[in-house]
C-alpha cells in the first residue's frame, strides 16, 4: 500500500508486471510489513523534480500487491526546503520507524536527509543531486577533503559535476565562440559547489581555455538579474552555464531577451530539466541546452518490470497525458533499488545488513548499471557513491507546437544514441 504523507497527485496506475518472482526472497516474503520512507520536494519551487512521483509510486504500489509483498511506502514531502526535509527524515525515522529510506531531487531534499539517516543510523539511498554537492556538502569541513570520511547509512547514486563539465564543454566544442562564459551560481548547494574554485566549473575551465566570469552567488528567487547580465554583456559572454531554479531562469532570460543580451550557447542545469519550463519560456527556450541523465533513448531497461526506457516514459505519458520528464527514470530506480537490497537480506529490521547489501549493489537498471565499485570516483566516495551515464541535449521547437529534447552529445556515454548535433541560439 501507499501512505500518502505528502501532496502527491493522484494519477492512473502505470501496469507494472513484476519480471523476476524470486527478486524479494527473502526479506519479503516473510510476511512482516516493512516500512519505507521517501522524501521529495512535491511541492515549492522545486516541484517540477516530483512531478512524476505519483505513477512511480503507484506502479510499484500494484508490483507489491500483485506479488503479495508487504511494503509500506511512506511519502513525505520536503517543500522544497532543507529544514523541512530534515524535519520529516526524522518523523519517519521516529514516528513510522522505516527500515528504509529513500530520498530524491536536489541537494536541499538529499542532503538534510542523507545527514539526519546517517546520524540516526537508519540506511538511506538518494538520487538526482550530483554527487560533489550530495558528499561535500554533508562534511563537516567542506574546505579540507583529507578530513572527509565515508558515510555508514547513506548512500547516493547520480553523476557528478566532472561529468556535467565534460558534457557541457564538448557541446560549446561543436560551435564557433569566443570561449567567454558567464557563470549563474546561486548561493545553495547545487550552486556552490558548481562555481567551487576547487571542485567546480571555474578549475576546469580555465585549463580548457575557457574564461569565466562569476558575478558572485545570489539568493533563490531573485526577482532581477540585471547586475549578472551587465556583467555578462561586459565580458562579451558567448556562452552562459549554472545551475539554476525553474523560476530563476525564467526571469533571467527573460531580462536577458528584454537587455539585448543573446548568448551563442546557454547551458543551464536543473532549470530546464522539464519540458513546461522550457515552453514556459514561448519561442525562446529554442537551442537552450543541459545535461540529460535520463530519456527514452537511453538504452536500459528495469530489473522491476522488463520495460525499456522507451516504453516506460511512454507509459507516463498516456497515463498522465503530460510528456516524460528525466527524474521518471531515477525515482523508479530507487524503488528497484529498494527491492533489490531488501531482497538480499534475511532481517530489514537490521541497519547495518541492509547498508551492507546496499553498498553491494550490482543492479542493472532503467538509468543503467547502479554498483558502488568506486569508478570514476576520488577514494574518499568510493564506499558510498555510484555514477551513472550522463550526456547533452537541446530543446528544439517542434512544428505543431512545443519542444523536443535532441540528444546532441554522448562522448560521456557513446551507447546513448544521438537525435542532431549543437546548433547555436539565434
């Protein structure tokens, strides 16, 4: 069954058939309930990420009943706001006792989680937060990586800021620029850690030969970006990147448009994720481009259903008459991850034999394998962190009305097909 703790909306069940009996034995086929958290920002400005939650939740929901699994799944929402995700991780840890918890979507709803399982000892996988903001940002010392130590409880399965970069830059690479780039960088964690001197964007690309300006971090909502345009048109800026709220960059290129401020190029992560907020943006969300971790070309299926990502975001999209989103896929690989581990343990009432079964995931899933074997990653993430494919794409205004996502970049992950090559913004 589902609780439904938080604001999810209701939509059509989406037809899941369980492809593997034996994947919960034993854990649950003992008959006792397990309870299992998750957390997500339903409702606020980040609302767009958990657009899709309800038909996950409620396909696995008829996974569960149809093979006699007895899961509780509670849902709770963050609102979009740190505090607020701290403050109901520990209703569910307390109050419902979960043996299980899973968390999605930006590190102000990751993190506040994945720090307050950790401290209470509760096991706990999250998604959709690249994993510098999700592992840094929870260190007691940001600023000094030799006193980083792994985490316990907690672990996290995304891609990460070197990979963002790398897709990022080989999309401008296609196009003809001055190699000028104006950096938005908001004062969150996603924001930080992406304009990190260290970590982030300004270390790699100077060493590319790019140049940066970074008009400073700025508060959410912002109501005018004036100051980081002028500073942008200064710096003849060809290229514009960050990682940005949905209503932020709405109001950012809006200004920019209404300023004369036009970029050859404008590579925006988070904001532009979703297809309302690119045609929210009329005829100018045209070329806008970002990273893309999720689509149904992607090819890779569920360990839960059998479904390709083809037809699973298809499956979305005539239960719910709105066009796929990406975190489709990652919310529905946190439940097969869920299954998965639960099935490989004899008591989910055991913390640190679920986190033990946790950390030895080989899962082949809907975003692709998931195993916390440590590649491509810094030894200090190795224990608790696994990447997933990430590749680039554009938004490209369709003929009858709204917008494509066209795969335009997969040197990262060469077995993403591509739909077109990088156009510039005219």
């Amino acid at each position: 069954m589902i609780t439904r703790r938080g604001l999810i909306r209701s939509t059509a069940a989406s037809g899941l058939v369980l492809a593997t009996p034996g994947l919960f034995a034993p854990a649950l086929a003992q008959g006792a309930t397990i309870k299992v958290g998750y957390v997500s920002p339903q409702t606020g400005p980040l609302a767009a990420f958990a657009e899709a939650d309800a038909f996950i939740l409620e396909g696995f929901a008829k996974v569960a009943a149809e093979k006699g699994l007895p899961i509780e799944v509670i849902v709770k929402d963050s609102q979009s706001n740190p505090n607020r995700a701290a403050e109901v991780a520990k209703e569910l840890i307390i109050d419902e006792e979960v043996s299980l918890m899973l968390v999605a979507s930006t590190p102000e709803t990751t993190n506040p989680v994945a720090t307050t399982c950790e401290a209470e000892g509760i096991p706990c996988i999250s998604t959709v937060a690249p994993w510098q903001p999700w592992f840094i940002g929870q260190q007691g010392n940001p600023g000094d990586p030799a006193s980083w130590a792994p985490f316990n409880y907690a672990y996290h399965f995304f891609w990460g800021l070197e990979d963002v970069i790398a897709v990022f830059t080989n999309m401008w690479g296609q196009l003809e620029t001055n190699k000028s780039v104006g950096g938005l960088f908001p004062n969150d964690g996603d924001g930080n850690a992406w304009g990190d001197p260290n970590v982030g964007f300004p270390p790699v690309l100077a060493a590319q030969g790019y140049t940066l300006t970074d008009p400073g971090r700025y508060q959410n909502l912002t109501d005018d970006f004036s100051s980081q345009i002028n500073a942008f048109k200064a710096a003849s800026v060809e290229i514009v990147t960050g990682v940005v709220i949905p209503p932020d960059f709405t109001t950012f290129w809006t200004q920019a448009k209404q300023q004369g401020f036009t970029p050859k190029a404008a590579s925006i992560g988070k904001a532009i994720l979703f297809p309302q907020a690119v045609e929210a943006l009329g005829d100018t969300g045209h070329n806008l481009s970002s990273e893309v971790w999720w689509s149904p070309s992607h090819p890779f299926a569920s360990s839960l259903s059998g479904q390709s990502a083809g037809d699973l975001a298809a499956g979305y999209t005539a239960a719910t008459g709105r066009p796929w989103t990406q975190p489709i896929g990652f919310v529905h690989a946190l439940f097969e991850m869920a299954a998965d581990v639960l099935g490989r343990v004899s008591d989910a009432g055991d913390g640190d034999a679920v986190a033990e079964a946790i950390a030895a995931t080989n899962l082949k899933s809907i975003v692709g394998p998931i195993a916390f074997n440590g590649a491509g990653l810094p030894p200090f993430a190795v224990k608790n962190v696994a990447k997933t494919p990430l590749v680039g794409g554009q938004w490209r205004l369709k003929d009858g009305g709204g917008y494509d996502l066209v795969i335009v970049d997969n040197k990262t992950a060469p077995n993403v097909p591509t739909g077109g090559v990088m156009e510039a913004i005219i």
